[in-house]
DNA sequence: CGAGTATAGGCAGATATCTTCCTATAAGTC
DNA sequence: GACTTATAGGAAGATATCTGCCTATACTCG
C-alpha cells in the first residue's frame, strides 16, 4: 500500500506501545525480538509470520527517525550464548508520533517537527 | 541405542569425511553448519531435522577426544552479519578413528589411544 | 537368549536478525 | 471516480547454535 509521510501505522502505534511496556522495567533499550514475544503475548493470534513484517516495521521507523539504534556488543551476547541484538531506543519524534496517536485513538493522525499537524 | 565405546557411528564417520572435504579448501576448521549443508548437499534426502541430531553428534565427538573446538571470536562473525560459530578441528584420535573406519569399511572397528583395537 | 537400560536420532522450538518474493491495499493522479 | 503505483504485510527461508522430549534400537547382563 502505498504511505502518507507522517502517518503511524497501527503496528508502529504498537511497536511503539510495546516498548514503553517493556522499557518500564527499568531499560531504556529494548530489541526487537522482545516486542515480538510481547505483542503475540498480549494479542494471541498475532505472530507477525516469522517475524519479518515486525523487522521491517523497525528498520522503517528508524528510517523515518521515530527510533535510533546501536548493535549489542557482540561480546555480552556471546557470553549469554545467543545471537546478538540490535539495540532500540524512542527518539523524541518518536514519543511525539505515539503521544499524538494515543490521544486522538486516530492512527491517521500526522506528526512532523512541530508536533501535530492537519491530518 | 546403547553404545559401544569406541566405535564410529555412521553419522560421526560422515561428519569427519565431510570435515576433510571442506578442509581442502583451505582452512583447518569448520563449523557445525557448514558440515550439515555440505552433507545435505552431497546425501540428498537427509536433512538432519533442524541440525539437533548434528549438533548433538558433534558435542558427543568432542566429549570422546575426536574433534575439538573453540568459539569464533565474536566481533567476526558479527562483521559478517551473521551468529557465532564454533569452530572444530580434528584431533589426532579423530583422524586416526577416521582412518581406520575408512580402510575397513565397517563402522564397528575399534579405535583407542592406541589405535585399532580388537572389535 | 530374553529382559532391561542407556543412548542415538528425529521432531520441535527457542534465540536473534535479515532477505527475497508475492500480494493486497492505500494514496496519489487525472 | 477510475487507474496507476508505491509500499505494507505475509510467507518462507538463510544464518548459527542449542535444548528438551520421545522413540527406536544396540548393547549388556543375568
């Protein structure tokens, strides 16, 4: 489909959301593969298929600046035996974008950098 | 299956020869990985579900003094954009086993520290 | 030789991320 | 309002390793 810039999707609105859940346990940071296991544990029936649609939300948000990341280093991930992770954080638009969907309960809603705009 | 100590299993004899095969290449170590596509490959049919079995045959392989391993270092293999692989090489004990199931043709030959022994 | 036991091998899935291919649909254009 | 087009989402799989569970069977012992 085709995208109107500004615009948050109802999956990015929950990416979004996820986060914050997570991140209220402490980290600031949170990866991808937690939102995944969040989100299917919260809304049963929702896999995200492999995982591939919820990565390509992740990279696409990070593209449109709403998150920023850094990779784990590769050496605490090797010493808790798994792969290693690619760390996320809720830039400031981010926050905004989520605030401005939240209130309104619209995902049309747009943002840019002053805030809320004409939808 | 109750195990003889001593003796080659099909699959370990595989594993060495596949091993050698990719040794020609070049380097002295290989990965788990590598050997299950390279026996793929070669066997078509055998797909050793999900790598357990292979994996499992490798730990055992180390446990018996065939083969021995070490962790790739980790900022490698992230480079690459890849997981961490371990790295084994044959042991002397693992040639010499392979060595001798090969010339006899039989997996139920008997190798020790000294060699062929009785089976 | 029959009974019991330890273990090999298959199946499934966790841990992480990414890519490619295809389809469905929202947005823009006229 | 119909048509085109870009893109989101789903499906599948590559890259690596490991664990647990269950079953089949080779071996050992009486």
């Amino acid at each position: 489909m085709r995208r109107k810039p500004g615009t948050l999707l109802p999956l990015e609105t929950t990416i979004l959301e996820t986060a914050l859940d997570l991140r209220g346990c402490g980290e600031e940071e949170f990866h991808g593969f937690a939102i995944a296991k969040e989100i299917a544990a919260h809304s049963e029936a929702r896999t995200l298929t492999a995982h591939g649609t919820l990565y390509k939300a992740l990279a696409r948000m990070e593209t449109a600046g709403l998150l920023a990341s850094r990779w784990e280093d590769p050496a605490v991930g090797a010493e808790q035996g798994r792969p290693r992770r690619r760390l996320y954080h809720i830039t400031g638009l981010g926050g905004q974008a989520l605030a401005t969907a939240s209130t309104t309960r619209s995902s049309s809603q747009v943002y840019d950098h002053r805030g809320l705009v004409a939808s």
